[in-house]
C-alpha cells in the first residue's frame, strides 16, 4: 500500500478475496494477535475479515483462510490495507493491500425487450431512447398494461454473476397510472448467464386521460451506479362531444370533450365540496354532429 502506482487493482465485481496464509519451514507456530483491516477512505470502503485464519490465534504449517469482504457504498476508489501483526517481538507486522474500485456502470449486464437483444441496456448503460425525457420513448397505448423486459448477461464470463438488490419503480404522475413488476421489491434476484430473468412491468389501471412517464430501476449495490430506464404510459382516449356539467344550462364545467376540468380533476383536487352539501347533481351528454346531445341525470348522495 505504500507504493500504490503498481498495486493490486480489484474491479466492483469483486465482492470478496479470499488469501492462504501458511508458516513455511518453521519449527513451530507462530502466534499473532487480531488481522485488521483499513481503507484510506473508510466512508466510501467498509471491510469485514472472517475464515479461520482470523481466528486461530496462530500461524502454522497448515493453511489457513483469511476472507477479506468488501462493502461499497458510493462509486470511487481506495486503497486498502491488511495488517497482520505476530506476538513474538522478532518480527515485524506483515501489511499487504490493493486498491478496491466501487462503483461505476456495471460491465456485461444488459436489458432487452427480447431474450439475445440488448436494445435497452448494453453493458450496464441505458439507451438514449430509454433515458428520463427522451425525444423519442416506447409507449403503451391505452389498451396495453404490460411490458416484458428481459434481464441478462451479454456474455458467458465463468463466475459472472449479478446480485440485483431490489427492484424499485416510479411514475411522473401517479394520479394517471404507476407500474409495478413480478419480483418483490425488496428481494434480492439473482443475475446469472444461465438464463435470462423475465421482467413483466404491469401498470395500473388509468384513473384520469393522460401520459406519464414510468421508470424501473435496478439497485445493484456495491456502489454501482443503478440501472434505470423509462417508458410511456397513455391513458384514456378524449371522447368528443361527452361532457358532464353541473347544471342543465351549463352542460361541460366539469368535463369536456371526454376531459376533467382543472376544477374537477383528480389530479388538482382543486373543487371543494362544503359539509352542508349532501347531494351533489351532475348532467352527462353526449353529442356528435348528425345529433343532439342526449342529457342523463347523474345524482350523488354523501353522509
């Protein structure tokens, strides 16, 4: 650790690292007091040792393990050291480390909305198309509810595998529609190159016509850097010439055209019905041009 330039560099996906210690040509074991490690950057770096090398209390002949697991907790890096210190004040305490890399786009995992295509994730990174506000995203019509996205590893790497550590979602506007999918949110999922995992987005049913934008994230931990990509939901088709008002003179105050109001719509709550009203009357039309408007009486009681 002292001599950083030419150190040891561990990438993110090493979680873990595993060392053998074993006493050569000793006429007999060793004892040592507890192995600790440090990270120059501890906020960013945490460190737990275990194995049986941990807690032998002395080194011999035979080889013991020593585990040294890594926690990230942003991207960055840090160098790390390990510090072995013996009992016996002959020898000097034994330091070795690496430098720990956190963080970052996770390399080789891809996202498809088929198995083999990597259309909305390559390599950890989101297609343009598939970013936050994009000119130009997929969108589900008004009669569609579901999404199926194919979660994968680009390429058979042995022992490549990706613990997603939850699965959140998010909608711009939550009064027209949200999305939720087939894996518990809070449940890991395991990412392997075996087989690629079947994401189903399911959005709720519309309350109100409109757009939102829908986003899925998957929280990989080890400080990479989430990945998140975003689509279109569209709700409701305007009916022209359906209109409910609040009286029989003023027939579209509260819808219009197939549309709430601002006054009226759920997503302002901006009418407000005082506790004295107990009945509130609404008039529903529909109208096209070779007719018209046939009016309905709409009454709703309130205790």
């Amino acid at each position: 650790p002292s001599n950083s330039g030419g150190i040891t560099t561990l990438d993110p996906r090493n979680e873990k690292e595993t060392f053998q210690i074993v006493l050569q040509q000793a006429d007999a074991p060793i004892p040592h007091g507890p192995i600790t490690a440090q990270a120059v950057n501890a906020t960013l770096l945490g460190l737990e040792l275990s194995g049986d090398a941990q807690t032998s209390g002395n080194f011999t002949e035979i080889s013991q393990t020593l585990i040294v697991s890594f926690s990230c907790n942003d991207s960055g890096e840090t160098i790390f050291s390990i510090t072995i210190t013996p009992l016996d004040p002959e020898f000097d305490p034994i330091v070795f480390g690496a430098r720990k890399v956190c963080g970052g786009s996770r390399s080789n995992i891809g996202v498809g909305t088929l198995a083999g295509l990597f259309d909305v994730v390559s390599n950890g990174v989101t297609d343009p198309s598939w970013q936050k506000n994009a000119n130009e995203q997929f969108m589900l019509g008004p009669e569609d509810s579901t999404v199926t996205f194919f979660l994968q590893m680009m390429l058979v790497i042995p022992n490549d595998t990706q613990l997603i550590q939850s699965i959140s979602t998010a909608s711009s506007n939550e009064h027209i529609a949200t999305v939720s999918t087939n894996f518990p949110s809070s449940s890991p999922v395991l990412l392997n190159a075996t087989q690629p995992l079947q994401l189903v987005a399911t959005t709720s049913a519309c309350d109100i016509v409109g757009t939102t934008q829908l986003g899925i994230s998957l929280n990989l931990g080890n400080g990479y850097v989430p990945i998140t990509f975003y689509f279109l939901k569209k709700c409701g088709i305007n009916k022209e010439g359906f209109d409910i008002g609040t009286s029989v003179n003023i027939t579209d105050d509260v819808v219009s055209n197939g549309i709430a109001t601002l006054l009226w719509n759920p997503s302002t709550h901006a009418k407000i019905v005082t506790g004295k009203e107990t009945e509130t009357t609404f008039f529903a039309s529909i109208a096209s041009p070779h007719s018209p408007g046939i009016v309905n009486v709409i009454s709703i009681m309130s205790e």
